[in-house]
C-alpha cells in the first residue's frame, strides 16, 4: 500500500532494542496502535508523529497489514 516502502526503509531490520526499531512480522493490529498512538500525540517520537498526521485510518490499517506479512531480508 502507499507509504508501506517508506516504512520498510527505516525499519526493516534491525537487532533487538535499536532505534528505529524493526516492524516486519510484528502483529498489524499492535503497529496499526502505535501509529495511531504517534498521531494523537500519547506516544512521542522524531519523525512518526508527523509522518503518522498523513495517514487516515484505511491506511494506517493496510500498512499495518502489509508490515505484519513481510519478512525482514
């Protein structure tokens, strides 16, 4: 779905703890909350609060779909 790449770009893979942290495989409905948490403002962050205002609810769920069926590399 648009904007998913993006996504992957940052957070594809990385080890345990890291910053960003990595998304592929991780549960949608546990990524479709985190980015609506960045939208609201309840969890803060560099970039994903602003990133995450560009979304509406359809997207945010495809995304989180798409994330939680990708596999890291």
């Amino acid at each position: 779905p648009p904007g998913a790449l993006a996504c992957a770009g940052c957070h594809a893979a990385a080890p345990a703890g890291a910053a960003p942290p990595a998304l592929l495989g991780r549960p949608a409905g546990e990524l479709a909350q985190m980015m609506r948490d960045f939208r609201s403002g309840t969890l803060a962050g560099t970039i994903m609060p602003r990133l995450s205002r560009g979304f509406d609810e359809a997207e945010i769920e495809a995304i989180a779909q798409w994330l939680a069926t990708q596999r890291a590399p």
